[in-house]
C-alpha cells in the first residue's frame, strides 16, 4: 500500500474518497512555469518558433481526426456506386441518375477549378514567386485567428512574413514555419497592421483588424483626411512586409465624434478564409534571396 | 504490465482521443463554437479518479492544446492546471450533483475560460484590457451551451470507458 492511501481505501469499494488533494505547492509551481512560458511568448515569440514544429508533431492527431469522415465518404461512395451499377443493370432511368450524379461531380470539380484559375488569375508577374498551399487548421479563437497550410519542404521555399493571397486579394502572412506546417496571422486578427493605400482618394493608412466576421479599423486618421464610404483599400507595401496593389477591405462606416481628434473608420474584409481551402504564398524577394 | 501505469496509459489515451476530436477543422462558424472535449475528458478524470490524474496531465494537454490552436503558448496550461485544482478540490462535492447540476457548471466554467481567452495579452489594442465584443460573447454562450449539453454524452462514455476498461 502508497504511504498516501488511506486504510478505507481498502475497505470501501469506492476507493476515490480516501484519495488526497493534490499539494498546493505543486500547483503554485505549475501555474509559476506557465506564467514563465506565457511571458517569454510575449516577450520573446519563443511561440513562433516552437509552435510549427509542435504542429508538425500534431499533424498525425489531424489526419486521424479527419480519417472517420474520409472513410465514411469512402464507404457511402462504394455503397453507392454498388447501387449505380445494380440500377444500371436494371433500368435505363437508373442510368440516367447515376449521369446526374457524375454530373453535380463534374460541377464540383469544375467550380474547384473555377476557384483555383481565379486564384492564379490574381497572380501578377512571375509565377514562380507563387506556392499554392492547402488549409489544414483554423483556430478556435476568432478574436486571433490563425491559420494553419501544410508546407511541401521539397518543393516550397517560403518563409517567415512572406505574404498569402486568396482570390480576393491579401489575408496574411507567415508567422511561423516547421517541416510540415505553417502558421498564418490573419489580416483580420487584432495583432496584424497592415499599410494600406485608398483606391481614388490615394490616402495612406494602417489597418488593424478585429477578429474573424468583424470589421476592422484604420488608425489614427486625421479630421481632414478625405476617404469616401465604399472606397476599396490596396496595400501599399511600405514596411516591407505585404507586397503592395493587392485589395484587402472597403470602407464601411466613417464616423466623426466630437470627443475623438481622430476619425472612426471601419472597414469590411474582402476576403475570408472561412470557406476556402486553398491560398497563395508570394515568396517575398527581398527576405528570401 | 504493471496495473498502475496500465490506467493511466489509459487514461492518455482518452484524453488523446479529446485531442482528435478538438483537431477537427470545421469549415463555418462552428468552429468557433465547438466545446473543447480534452477540458470536458480532463475534468470528468479529475472528478472520477483524481489520485490518476495530475498536474502534469492537465499541463501537457494544455500545451498541446496551444500548439494545435495557436494560442499563447501556456496559456490553455494555466487554465487547464486551474480547473484540475479546482476539480479535485471540490470533487467531493461535485460528483455526488445529479448530472444537470453539473452540466450548469459546466457552462459557467465555460463561459470563464472563453472569456480569458479573450484576453489581450500582446497589447494589440491600446484601450482594451479584452477583446472581447458582442460577438463574441454570442459565440462564447453557444460554446458554453455546447459544451453543457454535450457534458452528459462525455461523462456517460467516459465512465462506461473506465468501468470497462480501467480497474482501480
């Protein structure tokens, strides 16, 4: 018998009432190290190092996570196909269904294409500056969205900052980078600033986002700026970091208030990586060669 | 193998299940709302075995957690520590309440660590101490309706899971 355990732990069936609380201590020192891990990602983005490579490990946890779906569309795909042929053998009307639903599949590849070639209409210049990547995970917290792709090492050579693109126009950029995984910050998170030009009044600005589904805002206008309601932003590319010409909001709401020396602009999102699966990375040259 | 080790291995391997079912991607707004099934599997642990779960076990989870959903590295471990103490402080109390009870405390302690998450640690917002807006505490109270309504599957499950597999 553990010198902890108590004798009714032997007497009573239900042991669990003899059992100790953990020690104080050992939960003060837990709570210490966390505290520790919490500010040394806030100081020192320790977490932008580790956090891909810990991802990569995770990666195995996603596929199995999506191995149930893949193989019950597995099996609905060969009961079904079973059906097609038993009703082909039977009835031409049968055949006409099974037409019908190689068809609706014919559409979804053609509407995946349809996606894809506007995605690499948007690519400007040389095309070879571009990798495609795949969504794997977005994170729960939609406040700080972040996006994971999967990486091909072999093939792609991207790296931290470079900018990712959806057929819309800009939605982030890399923050981190492991073997097999890459972590994007949204254009829509409350950390990412992003130097933007208007369309018509030409005006220079940065935007800050809000979270996913939100508005976001620009910073720091002046009363006397002139932007106009609906006029689209482009991003500028001062900073470095975005390339620019590339659209990323419209402007939604412009208010005036007299207790503010600023002006309140919001501005909605032209893109979402919500219901899309695949983005562009634009290797950034001057951070890459 | 040696009984001790056999349980826990077992319960790691309940909880890893938590960990497959949180790192499914949803493709709408549900994945905003969905209830975190490793806190749910922590905390029914805690409550039905708590000298097999520890400290150590909340902490890894939590890191893991953070590294899956790219959250402030330790900051899912604090809270996870937090609720395994406050779990095996009050687990006398908590697992005799008829299952709706805890179901109820479960959306409070929900709607807690959602609201934490909300917190903004990197200063993004030079006003605000949290992020958090209408929005998101809608989404916040569908999280905590979600993850109490879906207490009673997990607790039910994972206690046919221990007395099938678990010997104490």
């Amino acid at each position: 018998m553990l010198r902890k355990e108590h004798k009714v732990s032997h007497i009573s069936s239900e042991a669990i009432f003899a059992t100790p609380t953990m020690k104080p201590a050992k939960v003060l020192l837990s709570l210490v190290f966390c505290f520790l891990l919490i500010l040394t990602d806030i100081n020192y983005k320790s977490s932008e190092i580790l956090r891909a490579y810990g991802k990569d490990i995770l990666t195995p946890v996603i596929y199995i996570a999506k191995s149930p779906v893949f193989i019950f569309n597995k099996v609905i795909d060969f009961f079904n196909s079973r059906q097609d042929l038993r009703f082909t053998i039977n009835a031409l009307e049968q055949e006409n269904l099974k037409l019908k639903s190689k068809n609706s599949l014919m559409n979804e590849i053609s509407f995946k294409n349809r996606r894809l070639n506007s995605l690499e209409e948007s690519i400007e210049g040389n095309q070879n500056n571009y990798y495609l990547v795949k969504k794997k995970f977005l994170s729960t917290n939609d406040l700080k969205p972040v996006m994971t792709v999967g990486v091909n090492s072999r093939e792609e050579v991207f790296t931290k900052n470079n900018a990712v693109l959806s057929e819309k126009g800009l939605l982030g950029r890399i923050i981190s980078q492991g073997l097999l995984n890459a972590e994007v910050m949204l254009v829509q998170d409350s950390r990412s600033l992003v130097p933007v030009v208007s369309s018509t009044s030409r005006l220079h600005a940065i935007l800050q986002g809000s979270g996913l589904s939100r508005l976001g805002h620009l910073n720091n206008i002046k009363k006397s700026a002139e932007f106009k309601i609906g006029e689209e932003l482009y991003s500028s590319g001062l900073g470095g970091v975005y390339p620019s010409g590339y659209p990323v909001a419209k402007i939604k709401t412009i208010k005036d208030n007299p207790d503010s020396e600023f002006l309140d602009i919001q501005v909605s999102f032209l893109q979402s990586p919500i219901d899309q699966d695949y983005f562009l990375v634009k290797k950034n040259i001057q951070t890459n060669e | 193998m040696n009984k001790a080790l056999k349980n826990r291995l077992l319960i790691y391997l309940c909880l890893f299940i938590g960990l497959i079912i949180d790192s499914y991607n949803f493709s709408n707004i549900f994945q905003f709302i969905k209830p975190s099934f490793v806190l749910l599997i922590l905390i029914y642990w805690n409550m039905a075995l708590p000298d097999k779960v520890g400290i150590t076990t909340a902490l890894l989870f939590g890191v893991l957690i953070d590294l899956l959903d790219s959250s402030l590295l330790g900051l899912h471990g604090l809270l996870f520590v937090l609720i395994t103490y406050l779990c095996q402080r009050f687990f006398y109390q908590f697992r005799i309440t008829p299952i709706w009870q805890q179901s109820f405390l479960i959306f409070i302690l929900a709607i807690i660590v959602k609201q934490i998450l909300a917190f903004d640690f990197l200063d993004s917002e030079v006003n605000r101490t949290n992020l958090s807006d209408n929005y998101y505490f809608i989404n916040t109270f569908y999280y905590a309706i979600l993850s109490s309504i879906s207490w009673a599957p997990v607790y039910y499950l994972c206690r046919l899971y221990r007395r099938r597999w678990v010997k104490t």
